[in-house]
C-alpha cells in the first residue's frame, strides 16, 4: 500500500508542476461552478460555463459501473455540504462516532441492493468499503485531477485524490487514493484507512471489441478501546470539569486491542460484438449481438489482535496469551452472457450464467476446547440470470434477476426491479420491488475465536428471505420515498454477542420527504424520516424519527463575483431507541436492552467556492456546550464534542 501511495503521489505533483489551466472566458461556473454534475440536477439558467477552443464542460465525463453517465462537478450545493466526509456520502442515515475513520450505528437501513451471495461479514468494518458499484470510470478531453483534504480530529486527516486521462477517445485510466489518519479525542480510538483504486476503459475503433476493469486494494486498521468504564461513563454524563477539556486522561475497557480488515479486488468486463445491423433511414444501430465475459476475484482478511486477554469484556480465555486470529475469505466469480440490443424489445437484455467458488474460514482451528469439528467453508455454485432494461419515451423498465439452485451455502434467489416515469428535472415518478433468499453471512455459520463463548458454527440456519415494495417521488415541489420491508428468519447477534435468527417475520416501513424553501438569499432544507417496525421490534431497531433541517445564507461576494459564500446551521434529531452495541471483537453491532439514545446536534459551517475550488470550515456539534452529556453513537461510546473542522475539494483540468 505504501508503495501504492508513493507511486500516486508521484503522478499528482508530476501533473501539478506541468499544469496550465486553460484560459476561460468570464468566471468559470460563475453561479454553480460550471461542471454539472447531474444534468437534470440543477435548470439550465444555472449553467454559464464558456470554454476555450473545442472542449465542453459536457466533455468531462464519469461513467458508473451500471454505464450511467454523469459530469464532473465543481459546483457548491448543500448536497455538497451533507457528502463533505471522509465517506464522501450523505450520511443522513447513519449515526457516526466520535472520530472519522471509526464505524457507524444504523439509525435506518435500506434494503433495496441485496448482494447476491452472502460475504465474510464483520459489517462494522465496511462503510468506508469501495464496491464493485462505488468504483468510477472516466472519459476526459484533457487530464483531470480532483483533490479532497478534510483535517482530523486531534491529528490527522483524510485526503481523497484522483487522477485520470484518455491515452485517446477509447482508452482512459484513472489512479485514485484515499487515506486517512486520525488520532482520535479518546484513548486508543486511532483510526488509519487506505482505498487504493486502478480503472481502465477501452474500445477498439469501430466498437468490436470493448474492455473495461479496476483493481482495488483496501485497508482499514483501528485502535479498539471497547467504551468508557463505568467510573468514566459517570464522569462523561456528570460533565466532570477535571475530563471536559481532555478525554485523553478517561479511563477504557481495552488498552491494548486492535482490528484489521483487509481486502483485495480484480475485476474486468470484456464484450466482443457478434451481430450489428443499422437502420439506414435514422442511420443509427438498431439492433446487436454481443458476447461477453466478467471476472471477480475478491479476497478479505479480519483480524483481532490483543497483547493479552482479559475476561473483562468478552468472558472466560482459552489462553491468556496475546491474541490473534486472523478469517479469511476469497471468491472467484466468472460471469458469461450474452446481450441483446434493439429497439424491439425496447432496449438491453441480457441472459447471463455465473460461475463462482469461495473459501471462508481459518488456517487452522483457533480454540480447540471449543467443540468446533471444521476450521473452512468451501463450496461453488452455478447461477443463472437475465436483466432488462427497457425504454418507452419518458418511461423506464430496469428490472434483473438470478438463481442459484442447490443445497449450497451460495444457494438462494434474487429479483430486482423498478419502473418509473421521468420528465427532465420536473418530475420522477418511481416504484420498485425487491424479492431476495439467500444465507447469511459467513461469520454468522462459522467463527473461531481465543475467547470461548465466540465460537460457534451454525449448520442449522437457514435463508434468510427479504421482500421489499417501494416507491419514489422526485420534483421540483419536494421529493418523498417509501419502504415497506419484509423479513423471514432475521439474523442478528443478540446480547451475548451470539448469533441467532428470529423466529417471526421482520416488517419494517421507512417513509421519507425532503424540500427546500428559499426566499431570497435564504434556504432552509428540510429532511423527514419516519420509521416504524410493526413486528420484530425485539431484534430490529431503529428511531421513529429521524429529523434534519438546515438554514443557510448563499451569496457572491467582492468585485466580479469571484467568491461564492455558503454560511449556515444545520439541527439533526433522532428520537430515543435502544441502540445496539458495538462489539469490537465481531466487528459488529450486538443488541441490548439497557440504554435508550436519542438527541439532537447543531453543526455551524461556512463554506465557499473560488473558481473550481471549494473550502468547508465546520464546527461540529455547537450544541454540546448547552445539552446535558447525554450524546452517545452507541452504549459507552460518546459522541463527539465540540470541535472545528477545515477541508477543501479542488479540480483541475489541464
């Protein structure tokens, strides 16, 4: 990885130093930046954009995993605001801890992209993780570079960097790191991540032949401190002036544990065309054949370390010892299909059969007083499939689904779909299903451990099945979603940190809306959640409602309009629910039934854009100063306190 870095490093400064930035007549964007990212995102009066010579601000492509094609995009919104952090998403529903680069607690949760198969598991590690779907390709006129730096909390920061270029129009590559590094307001809460990204794009000169890949290689360490002690848990809620000015000096549960998970990805997407005819009065193709192949191969390492057990958290030790055990897991998956395009059928669809091996487990048996007879799960399974994506004007039809027959742990199903009516930026209207059974993940049917009451292994469990239906509104007047989600055999880790599936049927309704009201040089942007488990409470759980609502002033300042300003206040609240607990063992969260959180927060920032530059300054949790201490992530983890936060997101375009 260090060599990864050194190598990226090298590009961005080789491209800094011989940057030119083209000349631009007027200011670039003058209103939004210049570069759109979502076409149908902002009206066309917003855009005021004049570039030199033969190249657009529309030249400056980026190209998702799904072919869905959007720009590069310099400008500064609130929605801007809302992704300016380290995971680089709007982070409305989830509950962060108190330092950038440590986990998150639900305070909902969204089942509308189920995986296929089920993976390694140990989720509290995975929300800085980099999918299949997260990794972008590019087609740029000119090299492109965009640099994201966010300082830390005490030491440290976070910087995301990107870099790509097209050798021609059919062949672009992009580099791209993100690493962080941050010491953390409490003792041994260090957090150290790395996302290390390669993608290409290529295609021959009349289109027979088209390839496109990444590779990626991640890693994410923390420091594990297992909450504050009872003693420091009074003293947090108490606001005991002796710690209110350094939480360095309270005392934890764990002074000497650590995690690690590490993952490594090969992908690649090759299609060779078969068949290709062209309607000679439109003269456009109408109709395809085309043979292809994809390739995964994903591997995964979890790892706990400890320099000597203790009894305190987890229970009774095989060895007191230090402590080490490292789970494995890799999957091969070759995918073959064949799609057809043609204005007949209304679009792509494409029949597909997947070939995929796995290995989970240990090198070697962890505890061997624990009665566990196998130390790895091997298998492979043969799926079939097909996908649709259909068109008829303003309406779309995407919808997929596989099968994986068999007894095997890959075994199950999966349907997908959605339909919806779309016109311009006016008004989406969208509804959707979702039908999935498969296992649950691989740490939940087998997992080993030095501490005895972490061993397990669970032939008996069975699929777990989820139905969702939902729909989407999306307009100029408001946006507002609804879910209602069914699930059978729900598993879940219970009090005792053990896994276990309910007995019933989960059924889970998530409705939201959003607006924004401006009046003048005023906004004020509005997000509300309402949630609501009519059955299952027991096991699932989540706040009834979840609230955030932001106030902001927007304006161009000086002669000539060179800076625009952003200054406002955002209140977020989510009402009182038993929140699980974070178990740094598993690396996921636990159930229990001792301590309701809810609060609200109240964040200050004032952010501005010169050119293609952005800046964020931001005071975080403002409120804190007058709230009891009563914020919490999850049971014995604070939230963070007050605390001032400096960032920046720069693009150049050579």
């Amino acid at each position: 990885m260090k060599k990864n870095l050194l190598m990226f490093f090298c590009l961005v400064s080789t491209q800094i130093m011989l940057a030119q930035i083209r000349s631009i007549d007027g200011n670039f964007g003058r209103t939004n930046g210049g570069l759109n990212q979502n076409l149908d995102s902002l009206p066309e009066n917003e855009i005021n954009v004049k570039l030199s010579g033969k190249t657009k601000y529309t030249d400056y492509k980026i190209i998702s995993h799904k072919n869905d094609t959007t720009i590069v995009d310099t400008t500064l919104t609130i929605q801007k605001e809302y992704k300016f952090n380290f995971l680089r998403k709007d982070n409305f529903e989830l509950l962060a801890f108190h330092n950038q680069g440590q986990t998150f607690n639900n305070l909902a949760y969204d089942f509308t992209n189920i995986s296929q198969f089920p993976d390694i598991g140990f989720r509290a590690k995975l929300f800085n993780y980099f999918t299949i779907e997260d990794v972008n390709y590019y087609h740029v006129p000119t090299p492109t570079t965009e640099i994201m730096y966010r300082t830390g909390l005490e030491q440290g920061q976070v910087v995301d960097a990107l870099f790509t270029t097209n050798f021609s129009k059919r062949f672009n590559l992009a580099i791209a790191y993100k690493g962080l590094r941050s010491l953390g307001a409490y003792r041994r809460s260090l957090a150290s991540t790395g996302n290390f990204r390669v993608s290409f794009k290529y295609e021959t000169p009349k289109g027979q032949y088209a390839i496109k890949g990444h590779a990626v290689n991640q890693d994410f360490f923390n420091q594990e401190n297992g909450g504050l002690t009872a003693v420091s848990l009074e003293a947090f809620v108490n606001d005991d002036p002796n710690f209110s000015g350094n939480r360095g000096r309270m005392d934890v549960n764990l002074d000497d544990a650590e995690n690690t998970f590490d993952a490594k990805r090969l992908y690649f997407e090759h299609t060779f065309k078969l068949l290709s005819s062209k309607d000679s009065l439109q003269d456009r193709e109408f109709s395809n054949l085309k043979l292809g192949h994809s390739f995964i191969r994903d591997s995964k390492f979890y790892r706990f370390k400890q320099k000597t057990a203790t009894t305190v958290i987890f229970g009774d030790v095989n060895s007191f010892g230090s402590i080490s055990n490292k789970t494995n897991y890799l999957l091969y998956n070759n995918q073959f299909f064949l799609d057809f395009n043609s204005k007949y059928i209304l679009g792509r669809f494409r029949v597909k059969t997947d070939l995929s091996t796995y290995n989970y487990g240990y090198e070697n048996l962890q505890n061997n007083t624990a009665g566990i007879t196998k130390n790895k799960l091997k298998g492979n399974a043969v799926s079939f499939g097909a996908d649709w994506n259909g068109r008829i004007g303003n309406f779309h039809v995407n919808a997929n689904g596989s099968l994986t027959p068999g007894s095997g742990r890959l075994s199950g199903n999966r349907l997908s779909g959605e339909a919806f009516y779309k016109k311009d930026s006016v008004l989406t209207v969208k509804g959707r299903i979702g039908i999935s059974n498969k296992y649950p993940n691989f740490n939940f049917l087998l997992h080993q451990s030095t501490y005895n009451d972490y061993n397990w292994e669970k032939d008996k469990f069975v699929q777990e099945g989820t139905r969702t239906l939902g729909g989407v509104i999306e307009s100029k007047w408001g946006n507002a979603s609804v879910d209602i989600t069914n699930i059978s055999n729900y598993t879940y880790f219970d009090e005792d940190g053990q896994p276990n599936q309910f007995s019933g049927d989960v059924n889970y309704l998530k409705a939201k809306v959003s607006k924004e009201f401006t009046l003048g040089k005023f906004s004020l942007d509005n997000t509300l959640m309402y949630q609501k488990v009519a059955n299952g409470s027991d096991v699932f759980r989540v706040p009834e409602f979840v609230t955030r609502n932001t106030l902001y002033y927007t304006d161009e300042w000086f002669k000539g309009k060179p800076l625009l300003v952003q200054i406002g206040a955002t209140f977020k609240y989510f009402s009182k629910y038993k929140a699980n607990a974070y178990n740094p063992l598993l690396s996921e969260f636990t159930l229990q039934n001792d301590t309701e959180i809810g609060y609200p927060t109240v964040d200050l920032f004032f952010n501005a854009r010169v050119r293609r530059t952005r800046i964020y300054f931001k005071a975080d949790n403002i409120s804190s100063f007058a709230l009891d201490k009563n914020y919490f992530s999850a049971p014995n983890y604070p939230y963070r306190d007050f605390v001032i936060r400096f960032g920046v997101v720069w693009n150049w375009f050579i």
